[in-house]
C-alpha cells in the first residue's frame, strides 16, 4: 500500500500572531472543530502544543457558556447548529 502524502501542517494561530484566544469567538474556533463539533487534533489541524492546549480551553469554556453544543445529534448532523429554523 502507498502512503499519502499529506501537506505540511502549520499553526494558524503563530502565523497571524494572535495574542489571545476568545471563548466568545465562536468563528476562530470553528477552525478546531469536526462537523460534530468536536475538538479535532493537533495532527490534523497543525496546531503547536501551545496553541492547542488555549483553543481546547477556550471551546470547552464556549461549551460551558452554551455558545457551542457538547453533542450534534449522529442520526441528524446539521450544517449549523446554531440556525435550526
């Protein structure tokens, strides 16, 4: 079997020098999250090892404040979750 060959990965968030990761801003973290919104890993997203650990921070403290879903149903998986009409 042949290997894929893959691009090489690079942290978003060390090219475009952000300071800080907001909780509140649910479009920075969409980057880091499956279409089931969960939290993807840092070998498919290319994160560092720091950058990782604050986008897995700041979504679980979005989770808490309710602005992103623990769970999307399997049966059912929405584009959005947060336009359902």
């Amino acid at each position: 079997m042949e290997k894929k060959k893959y691009s090489k990965r690079y942290c978003r968030y060390t090219e475009a020098k952000i300071e800080f990761i907001d909780y509140k801003d649910v479009d920075l973290l969409k980057h880091s999250l499956s279409e089931r919104y969960k939290i993807m890993p840092r070998r498919l997203t290319g994160n560092t090892k720091k950058w990782q650990e604050r986008v897995e921070k700041a979504i679980k403290r979005a989770r808490h404040m309710a602005l992103i879903p623990y769970i999307v149903d399997r049966k059912k998986v929405v584009e959005n979750p947060f336009k359902l009409s």
